[in-house]
C-alpha cells in the first residue's frame, strides 16, 4: 500500500503544482473540475457532473453569467477539456466519482474542496511556488488556503482505490466541491443526495492548528457556524456644494453600520466574531453617494450564537438605513452551521493512522475555531445514522491561511492520500462486524488478549 503512494509521490505534486498556477474561485473551477473528471473517468469512476451532482437551487454566492462565461472561456484556453466545461456550463463545476462495487458493503464517501481565493500571490523569490515556477498565472487569484492540495490527494485516492476493488464492497463515492470559501458549495451537493445513506465519511484540511509534517488529527470538532452577507444602501445623489439637502447619504450609511456591526455585544454562552472585509461606496467627490456596499459575515460557535450575531446584524443593518433615511437591501450568500464528528471513530482512526510509516502521531481531537461548509455533510451524514469526520493533516506553513504567502510541505499530500486510503480499507472491517465501532474495539482487544 505505502509502496502505492509512494509510486504517486512525483505526480501528486504535479497535479497540485497545475491547480496552484491556474487557480479558480468558487462555482469557476472550470479547468480544476475537468481535470478532475477527465482523470476519475480515466480510473474507471462514474462521472457525475451537472445537475445531478448538485442541486442547482442550493448553490449559494453563485456570479453573474457574464463572469461565469468569461471563466468557461478561461479554462478552456488554459488547456480545460471544452466537453466537460459545456456540460459544467452555468458554474455547475461539482464533480462526484462513484464507483459501485459488486460485494456488499458500506457506503463510503470523500469530500475534496476545489477552489481558491481572490488574493494576489506573493511574487517574492523566498516563496516556493515562485523558486519553482508554480505561482499563479492570474492576477489576484491564489490557492492560499491548501484545497490545491486536497484536490491532488483527491485523485491519488481516486487511483489508488481504483486498484484494490478486489478488496471493497459496496459504494465509493469522492465528491470534489466547488465553492467552500465563503461556505457556498456543500448544501448543494447534500440536497442532490450525494450524502444520503453514507456509513463513513472522511474529509480532511491540510494545515490549520496542526503544522507538524507526520501529525494527523483524527477528528476535528468546535466548528463555527457562519452567514456571510452582502448589503447595499441605496440614497439619493446630489450636488455636494449645491444642494447637499436634497441628497440622502448611503456611503454615511454603511460607514454607520459598519461601526455599529463591529459593536455587536459579546455573548455570555460563548464565542462569537463579526467582520466587515470591504466597504465602498459612492461615485464621486463632489457627489453625495447614492449607494454603498458592504460584504460581512458572523460567526458563533454554535448554530444559536451565529443566529444571536446574524439577528442583530439585520436590525443593525435596517434601523441604520433608517437613521440615514436611506433604503437596504441585504442578501445572504453563504451560510453553515456548527457540527462535531464522530468522536467514536477516534480509537479506528488511530489504530490506522498510527501504523503509517509518515505518521508521527495522532492527535485524537482539535478544536476548529474556524468554518467549512463540510459541517452540511457531517450533520446529514449522522442525520441518517451513519459517522463522519473532518481530520487535519499537518504541514509547516510558512504563513497562515489565506495569506499571500501561504503555502505547505509537499510531503503531506502522501500521507492524506494514504491516511484516506487506509481508512477506506479499514472501514471496510468496521461494516462486516456490524457497523458499530465500538463493538469491534472490544472483539480485537479480545483477540490480542
Ligand atoms: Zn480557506
Ligand atoms: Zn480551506
């Protein structure tokens, strides 16, 4: 099995060496996504895409058709495969690869995020991307956040699991998401049912908390429920020197809110975060601003925290429109809620883990203290009785995520690619004695005894 990876090391640094350079934000992954599913068909997967893999109506934060259109044209120049781009057209850039085994046997499903950020990479020589000729080749678009990395580790578990289907029962689904920032893309993916009668579940972030090479955490919880917003402030524009009465002020307006959105009280039953990235408005010096624009998003550490935080952001963002005597409109275009993992599945993790020549240990447990719209996954996944984790795979980052000088040690991708791998032949052992985990810990420590 090690020797399996090991035969994929060069090239799973190839495939993220590719995503790096042509980065894609989220529902634009055109060129990442036919990569994705030219390679899945190439290993035998069923390829589902369109529609099918997600559910058109529950994609949040979609662009507009014109970007949308710009992007296909892109990709296709950058080498994407025209066919597969047609059938993603629309930012229908989810890809499932699912393979159907003759055995019984659980239903196993993976979950790699596709997309990037719009942040303009560091273009310094100390950065390993640009020493290696990788960095991006678009302007303020960067993987600054690992998922280039959980794409490649995608498909080396793609390939590598295509060659042990003597040793798997049931189903194998490996869902590539687009749009995890900003927490857009998972419900979609859910409400298409791709989650639905999952047995096991593993996803995983490279890096966060964990920054040693060979430490794996096997179950990640204290995940931030989160909306994020867009608002614009609609006023009247007028002569700034004329008849500045005669205006209403929509750039006061949002300048307000902002104030008043960061001063949202504390909440004595836990964390909370409120921030306001960006703020414009207005058209001209001497013009009182007829509109204004700003971009938020809350957090809680529980689903009722972000609620208390994204209510009082609303009454925030109405009653400060009245103040300025202004209208608002307001639209949420990500959103998620707080889940936990299986914490039964530590023991079954570690047990795996730990055997692995790369691993130097394993944590049981971390706090996430962050979002990732994986949670739609984990809460549907034990909705229906079935287990799932988020694990992190530790990297030295020579700056933190989603920073212009992000980036991680290579050497990780083998391990997630196998860390998975494992887990997925593990879990295998986990149905056929029953599907309770607990009851197997207890029938192989009898065995050893
Ligand atoms: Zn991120
Ligand atoms: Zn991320």
């Amino acid at each position: 099995m090690v020797d399996n990876v090991n035969q994929i090391r060069q090239k799973l640094i190839n495939y993220r060496r590719d995503f790096h350079e042509f980065p894609e934000m989220g529902w634009t992954e055109y060129r990442t996504a036919s990569v994705v599913a030219n390679e899945l068909e190439r290993f035998g997967y069923e390829v589902i895409v369109g529609e099918r893999a997600a559910n058109s109506g529950s994609r949040m934060g979609v662009p507009h058709q014109e970007i949308l259109l710009e992007h296909e044209k892109r990709a296709i120049e950058n080498g994407a495969d025209p066919e597969w781009v047609n059938k993603m057209a629309g930012g229908q850039t989810t890809v499932i690869g699912r393979l159907k085994l003759d055995k019984p046997g659980p239903v196993i499903a993976l979950r790699f995020d596709m997309d990037a950020l719009p942040i303009n990479e560091n273009k310094s020589i100390k950065h390993f991307p640009v020493q290696k000729k990788f960095n991006s080749s678009y302007e303020g678009l960067m993987h600054a956040c690992g998922h280039d990395g959980h794409v490649a580790i995608g498909l080396g578990v793609a390939e590598i699991i295509s060659h042990q289907q003597e040793l798997l029962g049931g189903e194998i689904r490996l869902l590539f998401q687009p749009a995890e920032e900003g927490t857009r893309g998972a419900k979609s993916i859910v409400d298409a049912g791709w989650l639905n009668g999952v047995d096991y579940f593993f996803s995983a972030h490279i890096g966060f908390q964990s920054k040693k090479l060979g430490e794996v955490v096997a179950t990640v919880g204290g995940f931030y429920a989160t909306t994020k917003m867009d608002v614009t402030f609609y006023g009247i524009a007028s002569h700034a020197g004329q008849k500045p009465e005669q205006g209403k002020n929509a750039l006061l307006a949002a300048a307000a809110a902002t104030l008043h959105l960061h001063s949202i009280t504390r909440h004595s039953d836990g964390v909370t975060r409120i921030n306001v990235g960006n703020l414009y408005g207005g058209t001209g010096r001497n013009i009182i601003a007829d509109t204004a624009s700003l971009s938020l998003e809350t957090r809680g550490e529980s689903t009722e925290l972000n609620e208390f935080m994204k209510t009082e952001a609303i009454r925030i963002i109405e009653n400060t429109a009245k103040l300025y005597d202004v209208s608002v409109k307001w639209e949420i275009v990500g959103e998620a809620p707080g889940a936990k993992s299986n914490e039964e599945l530590i023991p079954l993790i570690q047990k795996e883990i730990t055997k692995m020549q790369s691993v130097k240990s394993v944590i049981p447990y971390m706090d996430f203290n962050a979002s990732d719209d994986v949670v739609y996954m984990l809460n549907e996944v034990q909705k229906y009785g079935g287990m799932g984790t988020y694990m992190l795979f530790g990297s030295p980052l020579p700056a933190g995520h989603h920073q212009v000088l992000f980036d991680f040690n290579e050497e990780v991708l083998g391990i997630g690619v196998e860390a998975f791998v494992r887990l997925i032949l593990a879990s295998q052992k986990w149905q056929k004695l029953g599907n309770k985990p607990n009851v197997i810990i207890q029938a192989e420590s009898t065995t050893k005894q």
